[in-house]
C-alpha cells in the first residue's frame, strides 16, 4: 500500500508592531552587507517592504511568550525600518509584516537565518544590465535609475551599453563563455555584424584581452609593412578593411601547417603571434643535424675560404661582402633537423609569423600527456624546454580546430596585441594607468629582474639566503616574497607581444640554451656524477641561473579572500622587488623598453601621452603635440621619445625616484631638448597661430 506524502504547513504570517520587534542574537549575519542601512532605508521608504521578516516568539525564563518577536533573518531590514522611525518617518508602532515561526519548531533559529541568507541566488550581470534596458525603454531616464538603486549615472550607462552588444555574444557572456572585462571590450563599436567577426576570430586564440578586442574593432586600417600584411603579400600602402586581414592571415597560415601536417606531427598549433615562454613545460626534442650532400660541402667549404681571405685583409669596402658571405655560410649550417619517427608521432609543431611578417615553424615539442609511461618518472627533471623558444604554453587546454588526413591536429592561433585607438572617455585628466597595462610593464620588469638576477652570483645568495632564513626561522611571513625559491618557472600571463623578442629574454635563452647543451638531462644518475665534478665557479653559475628562473616580481590583482595573492602579499612583493633591483643595478632603458605606440603611448588616455613628452623633452614641446587626435599623438610621440630614457612610473627604481629630496634623470628625461632643438614634422605646427614658434622659444 502506497505511503501517503506528509503534508506541509506554512508558517503563519500577520502582522507586528514595530516596537515589539528585536534583534536576535541567533543572526548568523556579522559582516557588513554590500548594501548599507541608509540605502535599504531610502528603498524601503520610496517602495514599501518587499519582503517579510522571519521571526519568533520571545519566551521568559519559564518559557512563556513575553508579546515581543526576535528576528533571526532579517536583520538588517530591521535596521533601516528603525532608521526611519528615527526619522520620524515610520510610527514605532506601524505594523509590520512578518512570518512567524511556531516557538515549538524543531528547526533552529540559526538554521532560518543561514538558509535564508544561503538559499538566495544572485541575479547574473546580464540580467540586471538588460533590466535597466527594460527600464530605460519604459521612460525612466539614466539619472532616475541611478537614484532608485544608489549607483551614479554613468554606472547605469555603462551597464546598458553593456546590454547593447550583439544578442549572440550577451548569450556567450551569459553561458560564462567570456569575461566581464571582455563583454565591455565590445562596446567600443556598436556595429554587431563586426563584433561577432572579432569574438569568432578570438575566441580560441591565445590573445583575447580586453584591450585587443578593442584594437580589433577601432581598428580602420593596416599598414602595408605590418606583418600580417607583409605576410599575405600585400603591396598597397594600407589595408583600408581590416576585418578581411585576419581571415587571409588565418587562412594562410593553416594552408602552411597542413603542408606540415604531411610530416606526420600529432598536433599543430597556428597562431599570428605566440607570447614568450609559449613551450614551458613541454619537451624539446634534441634531433640530428642533416648531413650536407657532397656538393653543399665543398659549397659551403668555398663559402668559408673566401670568407677568410676577406677578413684578413678587411678594408671598408669589403664589409658589405662580408656581410652577404655571413649570411650564406650560416644558410648552409642552420641545417633542419632529423628526428625519430617515433617521436614526431607523439610530437607537435608550431606555426606562427615572425616579427618581419615571414613564416616561422618551430618542431619537435612534446606535451606531458603524450609522453611514453615508462620515461613518466624523468620527465619533471630533465624534459623543461628552454624558456622563450617562441611562444607560450597552455597546449593541454587547446581546443581542435580541423584534423588533417594524415590525423594530425591542427588548432589555430588568434590576432596580434595591439593598440587601442579608442576615444572614448578620454577628458583629458590624469587616470591611473590601466591594470593590465600594468601587468605588462611589469612583466617587462620582471624578465629584466630575472636576467639581472641570473648574472649576479652574490646577490642571488643573498636572496636566496633571506628567503631561506626568512622560512626556517618565521621572522615573517613567507607570503609576499619576490622569489619563489622552489624552483618553479613562473609564467608571464600578462605580457606585451614584443616581450619574447626583446634583448634580455635572448640573453635568457642563450643562457638557458648553453646550459641545457652541457648537462645530461634525463638521466638522474649521469646529472649527479656531472654536478659532483663541477668546479665551484660553474656549480655557482649553474645555481645562480636556476635561481633567476624563480623572480616572481608580477603584478597581479589582488585578492582579499585569501584564494591567490592578499594586498599586503603584493605590496611586499613589489618592495622586496625593489629591494633586489638596487644591488643588481636593474634599467629598464638598458633592458631594452622603450615607450612605443603598441607597448604604451596607445594603451594610455592623451594626458598620459603629454605627460611623457613633457618629462622628457619639456612643457614645449608637449604643447606641440595636444592639439592631435590621439592616434597622431602616439605615434609622434614615440618618435620624440626614441632613445630619450623615459621610463613609465611603475618601471622606475624606487631608489632612484627622488635623491635628496630632488627629482633625478632615471625615466625623467634628463637630456631636455628646448622646443627649437626639436626636429618636428610640419604637421604639427600646421594648426598652431604663426606667433606660436616665438612664444615656445621665449618659454
């Protein structure tokens, strides 16, 4: 016989005079909600109470109800309402509607309050940005919305371009399938034919930030020498429809890998641009060296017979000769490599642009889920590729895109980080610089830091040594540290497309190179027997090199809840960075960074922009420039700023920011040129009055 279901009660519901209505001690709410009282009490007094308090009897000590209620869920209703009354806007006496429980529950009061505050779902971004569309086409203008739910107007603004992106990309963001920050990227341009275009062309790429969106969708026309368009062979002066670049890029390059493919890889990777460190945690594979024909060697052999004859004389006129020999004889010794059968089936290969638009292909990259089982156990000691070969990692998480005939897998690449032309919201004022321009600076900072590091043998014990004492002894906490002194590689997730190209990260991979040619990886018994024998001198630079591997000077966004790096953590990690950088004499000019229109002039609003002109060439010639639309802007600027040592704040030396009490040359500009010594193109001063050259010299 089938159970009968229980039936269910409800809670009784009336209504209670305010002042019979307190507090309970069983609120399990401590924590100061998002909303404050005097913002729940504007609400309630502008549209009534919209939910009922949960409540319960109050017994005395002999467990008789004394006509007064505690509320356990609800607390801070009952604190607004009793604002009001101090207000005298509500009666101490106005009933209010409540749910009471019955005292002989077995339910707790606790147990009411966590699931009350538990069980609510919060509504997702989307819909509140698409109900203050609905709000806004039934004629409540921005500034009465902003009012009704305590934000500013230009909140609610925000929000509802956000609800003004096309339909097919608020369902992705809906789905989780992109990020806030990525969704705002796409209201740069309202055109929802061209934003669908740009998420299609990034969305499985290795570079979908926020600020290459918006490059992508500002961006109205290429240069003939960028390297997509070089590329694609493209010989007009510019590329009027960039929408079309990408596809022919995309297009190209996959033609190219399935060429490869006929190598017999297991899985390709295409992308127009890799960032640095792209092959961390993958095996390279060593290979052979093809052998030259006979003819190639008596070539070559000619090559460099005639080469020597050359440079034993070496008059000026022969440099050019020499030059073009150079190059030969190193065609003819950078001879492609010969790998097992085997491996390139359990190998891949990537296919990408090199910085002059030409193809670039680097083979023989092995993932650690397709390593052989029985060489499992080497692989965490002797399989770490060189750091910086090309491009980045992240190849477990790849997500196919066409498999050729032969099985290999190709997956494709994405677009280049570029700049953001936008307009938009630049009035001119003095913002800070935006956080993932930030990340990458610093990135910049941190190789730097690193190559610094890894030829500085005394400095690197002692930060090795503060860190070590640091731990064993807990004269602090340990979080926070520059180094992370395990070793692991740290991955540079925020960084600038020039970073793998610039002059420290090939003094990383020469340095990395010529120690992964000595030793004997894989072979844990062979590396024991080569470290025990090492002099002292190379046992040091050996630890000194692994030790840079360790820097962790990145800025990242913080987070208070404990899950990654706390405020504090990173404000000591920055000081500790500064701290090492003095030592080693750390310059980011020498490094190699200069303010270039993609690295920083177009990342920043136009104050930014006259800022750095003003610092290094002086307030005259600032005032040359502020009367350009920003794209001019950036792009005179970075030919003003070449070779000047201006250095952006967050890459200055703490140290060497101010001595005594005085502002000195490092990212200042120390070599000011006058207005007059500056070699300006007509443009400039096309729109300035014809009194402006005399008053620029009189300053």
């Amino acid at each position: 016989m089938a159970q009968a279901a229980q039936k269910i009660t409800l809670s009784s519901s009336q209504d209670i005079p305010f002042d019979k209505l307190v507090l309970s001690q069983s609120n399990i709410r401590r924590i100061k909600a998002r909303v404050s009282v005097e913002e729940l009490a504007k609400d309630i007094a502008r549209r009534g109470l919209l939910q009922s308090l949960s409540v319960r009897p109050v017994l005395n000590a002999d467990g008789v109800e004394t006509g007064a209620f505690e509320i356990p869920a609800g607390g801070q209703r009952l604190q607004a309402l009793s604002l009001l009354v101090k207000q005298k806007r509500l009666a101490k006496t106005a009933p209010i509607p409540c749910i009471v429980r019955d005292v002989a529950s077995g339910i707790l009061a606790e147990d009411d309050s966590l699931a009350e505050n538990i069980q609510r779902v919060t509504l997702h971004p989307l819909d509140q940005f698409r109900a203050f569309q609905l709000l806004r086409e039934k004629g409540q203008c921005e500034d009465a919305i902003a009012a009704a739910f305590f934000v500013t107007s230009q909140i609610v603004k925000q929000r509802l371009k956000h609800a003004s992106v096309a339909p097919a990309l608020l369902e992705v963001y809906a789905e989780d399938g992109m990020t806030l920050e990525q969704l705002m990227a796409f209201t740069v341009n309202p055109d929802h034919v061209r934003q669908v275009q740009v998420w299609d062309a990034v969305k499985n790429s290795w570079n979908k930030e926020p600020h290459a969106i918006r490059r992508m969708l500002t961006e109205t026309s290429v240069r003939a020498s960028d390297r997509r368009a070089v590329f694609v062979g493209d010989d007009g002066g510019w590329l009027e429809d960039p929408a079309l670049l990408d596809p022919l890029v995309a297009e190209k390059l996959h033609t190219e890998a399935e060429t490869l493919a006929g190598e017999g890889w297991k899985w390709i990777e295409v992308a127009t641009d890799l960032p640095y460190g792209y092959s961390h945690g993958l095996r390279r594979l060593a290979g052979d060296q093809a052998p030259m024909t006979d003819a190639e060697s008596s070539t070559h052999a000619a090559l460099l017979a005639e080469y020597r004859a050359l440079e034993d004389e070496y008059p000026e006129e022969v440099d050019a000769m020499l030059g073009e020999l150079e190059m030969s004889i190193e065609a003819f010794e950078a001879r492609p490599l010969i790998f097992e059968p085997v491996e390139v089936a359990r190998a891949g290969a990537f296919v990408t642009l090199d910085r002059d638009g030409g193809l670039a292909v680097y083979r023989g990259y092995v993932r650690p889920e397709d390593e052989p089982r029985e060489d499992a156990a080497v692989q965490d000691v002797g399989d770490v590729d060189a750091v910086g070969q090309g491009p980045d990692t992240g190849v477990s998480g790849w997500q196919p895109s066409a498999t050729s005939g032969d099985g290999t897998v190709i997956t494709t690449g994405g677009q280049p980080i570029g700049a953001d032309m936008s307009e938009d919201e630049d009035d001119g004022a003095l913002k800070p610089l935006p956080e993932r321009l930030v990340m990458e600076l610093i990135a910049h900072r941190t190789l730097s830091l690193r190559e610094a590091i890894g030829r500085s043998p005394d400095v690197a014990l002692t930060l090795l040594l503060l860190k070590l004492v640091t731990d064993t002894f807990r004269t602090s906490s340990a979080s926070g540290s520059c180094l992370e002194a395990a070793v692991r590689h740290v991955y540079m997730s925020a960084q600038a497309p020039d970073l793998k190209d610039s002059v420290v990260a090939k003094l990383v991979d020469e340095h990395h190179a010529a120690w992964e040619a000595d030793l004997p990886l894989g072979d844990d018994a062979a590396l024991w027997d080569y470290l025990t024998v090492l002099d002292q001198g190379s046992r040091l630079a050996l630890l000194v090199h692994c030790l840079s591997f360790g820097i962790n000077a990145l800025h990242e966004k913080a987070n208070p809840y404990g899950v990654g790096i706390t405020t504090s953590g990173l404000t000591r990690r920055m000081a500790h960075a500064d701290l090492v950088a003095q030592p080693v004499d750390l310059d980011m000019v020498e490094a190699g960074w200069e303010p270039t229109v993609d690295g920083y002039l177009s990342r920043v609003p136009k104050a930014r922009i006259l800022e750095a002109v003003r610092e290094a060439k002086g307030e005259g010639t600032a005032q040359l420039l502020d009367h350009l639309k920003k794209g001019e802007m950036a792009t005179e600027a970075e030919r003003l700023l070449k070779g000047s040592g201006w250095l952006p704040e967050v890459l200055r030396r703490a140290d060497l920011v101010a001595l005594d009490g005085e502002e000195i040359a490092e990212g200042q500009g120390d070599d000011v040129v006058q207005p007059e010594e500056v070699d300006l193109p007509a443009f400039l001063t096309a729109d300035l009055p014809s009194s402006g050259a005399s008053m620029m010299a009189a300053e």
